[in-house]
C-alpha cells in the first residue's frame, strides 16, 4: 500500500451502541435488535433505510463466515448492511500482519469511520486520512455515484439544521441586558428549560432518527410468517430439486 502522510486523531468512539441481547441459534433471528442498534442505517455506508431506493438489505458478518464459523452466530460480529456494501464486501478480509496495523474495515460499535476518512465539502467523495481510510474507500466503493447523490440530499438537509443551532446558540448566549425586566425573565427562563430538558430532547432525537431511518416495508412479516411456512412446504414437496433431467427432456418443455 502507499503511505498516506496526513494524520488524525484517533479517540476509537463508536458510533453504534449495542443493545444486551439474548443468545440465539440463528443469526437471522437477531435481524430486528440489529436494525435498531444501528438505527436503520448501513454499518458502512451510513445510508438508511429510507434513502435506500430499491436497495435490499442483509445481515453481513463482519468477519466473513468463511474465515470464521464460530462466530456465524456471534451478534457482535454481525453488521446490518445494504445489499451494496455487502456485496463489496464479500468475503475481503486483510492478510494478519495488515490486521496486526489496523488496517481492517472500520466497525461502527467500535469507531468513529471520520476517524479514518473524511468527506470532501465540494466533490463530497471520501478522502482518506490514513491507509484504513484508503482501503475502506476501496473495498466498500465509498466514492460510489449513489452515496455521492445521497451526501447531496444530506448536504441540503444540513443547511437548515445549521440554521436552527444558530437561532439555539444565539438564545443561550444572548446578552439579556437589551431586553426589559419580563423580557429578561422569561428568556432566563427559556433557557434553563432548553437545558434542563437536553436530555430528554436527546432521547426525542434518537426516536425520530429512528423513525426517519426505518422503512416498515422490511420488516419482517409475522403475520404471513405460518403461510410462508405453508408455500415454502408446497414449494418443497412439487420441486425437483435433487433430480436431474436429460436436455433433450427439458426441452420438449421450453
């Protein structure tokens, strides 16, 4: 790999909080707790459910299945992923010595991803701030024309939200002594209730990323899950699955 010279700051802060779950069997069967834990959005892309347009979504493993069997099942190394990010994905895993140097694809319950790249203001693609930026910028096509276009929707979105810290920001440091005793009182009062209620109001902003993010159209379906059962048991008695067939049989059917 080249050497990339600029350096970063590295604090390791997560940006995924995992949630205590139960042991399961299945690693399918965690699909919802994963969804939340990463409020709706791809491990690695970033990108929501709802900015998704037609993308499906999976359960990658962070450590390909491939490498490693035993943690088929081990929810800490499952990653809820669009169809995108995990297809590029694939089974790429570092060799050790590149590993030993930190060189891996970041996990978002572990790191911050700025930590290791950044987003160009103008042409709003990756750069990277070291050689993991870099390699995660090629194995996950982090430059991709889609999350170009999606970091443009966002960028609109972002300039209303400065806005609003701006209008926030001037309310909590505003110089009282302009305004008239009731005047003075009641923005003293505005105040200590903004910060009174910060973190009520943090709570309030992770519900409503969460409903922003999720997408009700994915979630799993247990009403139809007994009729599902029902078609798959169909679909399984009438399939030739284990037969084979001559070609000529076949096609006298085409």
């Amino acid at each position: 790999m080249d050497s990339i010279e600029k350096e970063t700051i590295t604090t390791n802060t997560p940006v995924v909080i995992r949630s205590a779950v139960p042991i399961r069997a299945n690693y399918q069967d965690y699909r919802e707790e994963l969804r939340k834990d990463f409020l709706y959005t791809c491990a690695y892309c970033t990108k929501s459910e709802t900015e998704s347009r037609a993308v499906g979504w999976t359960i990658d493993h962070y450590f390909p299945q491939k490498y490693a069997k035993d943690l088929v099942n081990e929810y800490r190394n499952l990653m809820w992923s669009c169809s995108f990010c995990n297809n590029y994905k694939k089974a790429h895993l570092p060799k050790k010595e590149d590993i030993e140097r930190g060189i891996t694809i970041v996990k978002a319950d572990k790191e911050d991803p700025t930590e290791c790249y950044e987003i160009d203001e103008d042409s709003l693609k990756p750069v990277p701030r070291d050689e993991k930026g870099k390699y995660n910028i090629a194995v996950l096509h982090l430059d991709r024309r889609e999350l170009i276009e999606m970091r443009k929707r966002r960028q609109k979105l972002a300039g209303g939200v400065v806005d609003i810290k701006r209008g926030i920001n001037a309310l909590l440091n505003m110089n009282t002594d302009m305004f008239s005793g009731e005047q003075r009182a009641r923005i003293v009062k505005l105040r200590e209730k903004m910060k009174k209620d910060a973190r009520a109001a943090g709570l309030e902003l992770r519900e409503f990323i969460e409903k922003r993010n999720h997408e009700a159209a994915i979630d799993r379906d247990v009403v139809n899950l007994e009729e599902k059962k029902t078609t798959r048991e169909y679909l399984k008695s009438i399939d030739a699955i284990c037969e084979t067939f001559e070609t000529d049989y076949l096609a006298k059917h085409l």
